[in-house]
C-alpha cells in the first residue's frame, strides 16, 4: 500500500508540474506572438521586461530572470521554501519559453493591434488562471505584494494592481503615445477577467445526492478513486415506506463528470439530484478566511 501510494504522489505531481509548464508555455506564446510583436506594455514584471526590451533590444526572458532572482533573494524567507521552490520553476521555464519564442516569432500573428491586446490578454490570463489552479506561480510583483505585506498592511492585490498602472503608464517614456498606454490597460483589463473566470470556473462546486441499491460500492470508488468524502445519509422512501441509504458526495463541477462515470459503471440505474452551492469551505476545498 505504501508503495503504491507513493506512485501515485509522484504521479500527481509530475502531472500538476506539467500542467504548470503547459501554463506557462501558453502564457510565454502571448506575449512573444501578440503583445510583444504589436508594441504592447503588460502588467507585471514581464511588463518590465517588454520595457526593457523596446529601449534596448534585451529579451524579455534575460530581464525577467534578473529581476525575480533580486526579488527572491529578499522575499524567500516570507514567502516560504515549498512556495519558493515552485516560483523559482515557474520563472526559469517561463523566462526559457520567452526567449525561445521571442526569437523564432518576430512578427504579430494578428496585424489589428486592439485584436492583439485582447487575445493576448485571454491567453495570458487563462494561463495564469491554470497555473494559480496548480499552485504555481510567476513570481513578479507576487514575490514584491508579499515582502510589501509583510511590513505594511496594504493587501497583495492592491500591490500587483498599482504596479501593473505604473509598468503600463511607463510606455509613454518609450513610445509617447498614450494609444499605447490604453492598449496596455485593455490587455490588463482582459488579462484580470480571464484570470477571474478560470479560477471561479474551477472552484465552483456541486452537491450530489445519489439513491443506490451499490451505495457501498459507489462509495467506496469515490472515497479511493476519485479522493472526495462521501457521506451516508438515512431516509425513508414515503412512497414505498421502506428504508433508504442516500449518498451525499461534495464536489468541484469539474469531478462531476467522473462521479456520474463511476455510477454509470456500477448503477446505471441510481437516481442522482445536482445541485450547484454558493461555496464550500474545509479540507479539499477553500479555506475559511
């Protein structure tokens, strides 16, 4: 048994660290192949980095690894070794990304400009939405939000929000332009939303009451295969005034597909009710705060 679930925690991890570094390719795609190419200025320190690269032709990746590396050497300690280890993954194969495609693509994929903002916005934040999902991370002014808080009582939003203003307002120094400035906040403004979408989208959850004659069954395979609590609840049938089990099952929408797959196999007979909650606080779901 130990061993069998010590591969399945190493198989779970090699998957969440592929999942990040599928989200960080596809965050590195949107900047190298829409923002970068049509004189865009994001948020963050890749918004540093774009800056850097319209004033001296330095690649995003060399400016992003710099800057995290200063940034870590002072925020280690207050954002902890396990987060650290993750945050110094995600910006090492970010930074590998970026500069590997900013040297390959040199010309925007779409010629529009705003067309360019809003897909690389969606990009960029569905890509961050499914790394914060993993929980990886950028580093950036995450890594500056946190050594901020640390010492003053200004929230880590309010921190990433005010220099993701300032980064973007600084492309006027480089291209004089306050079309551009508008680009940059249309980018960011799409880039927040698809963030919020992604990760609301993957924690919303869903209560499931299901009525079996293999209620130990579909228990069992929920509990061990699909890793959620399930509890039983007593009951009475009023029509058949006889005794019934009902299984109540919490949890994320995008397991509900697997239960109703388990129950399929084991019960395609079961009646099962769906509902979704407002939220859900505890062990394998959010925190209270």
């Amino acid at each position: 048994m130990k061993r069998a679930s010590k591969k399945e925690q190493v198989l779970s991890t090699l998957k969440t660290y592929l999942v990040i570094t599928l989200g960080l390719f596809v965050n590195a795609l949107a900047w190298a192949a829409f923002i970068l190419p049509s004189n865009i200025v994001g948020g963050g320190i890749t918004g540093v980095g774009a800056l850097v690269f319209y004033s001296t032709g330095l690649p995003v990746g060399v400016t992003l690894l710099i800057v995290n590396a200063i940034l870590l050497i002072f925020g280690v300690k207050s954002i902890g070794f396990s987060f650290a280890i993750r945050t110094i993954y995600g910006i090492v194969v970010l930074s590998f990304f970026l500069g590997l495609l900013q040297y390959y693509i040199t010309e925007p994929v779409v010629d529009d400009r705003f067309m360019s903002a809003i897909i690389g916005g969606i990009l960029a934040g569905a890509s961050i939405g499914l790394i914060f999902t993993r929980g990886g991370s950028t580093g950036g002014t995450e890594i500056l939000a946190v050594i901020i808080n640390k010492y003053r009582n200004i929230s880590h939003g309010r921190v990433i929000l005010l220099c993701d203003v300032v980064i973007i307002a600084s492309s006027y120094f480089i291209f004089h332009s306050i079309e551009t400035i508008v680009y940059g906040y249309v980018m960011l403004a799409v880039a927040s939303y698809s963030i919020d979408m992604f990760l609301m989208g993957h924690r919303q959850s869903v209560q499931m009451f299901i009525f079996s004659q293999k209620q130990e069954e579909i228990a069992e395979h929920i509990a061990n295969n699909i890793g959620r609590g399930v509890t039983l609840l007593n009951g009475k049938g009023w029509y058949t005034k006889k005794d019934v089990s009902v299984l109540m099952v919490v949890a994320r929408r995008y397991e509900a597909a697997q239960v109703f797959q388990t129950i399929k196999e084991i019960d395609p007979d079961a009646f099962i009710s769906m509902a979704k909650v407002m939220g859900v606080y505890g062990e394998g779901f959010d925190k209270i705060r």
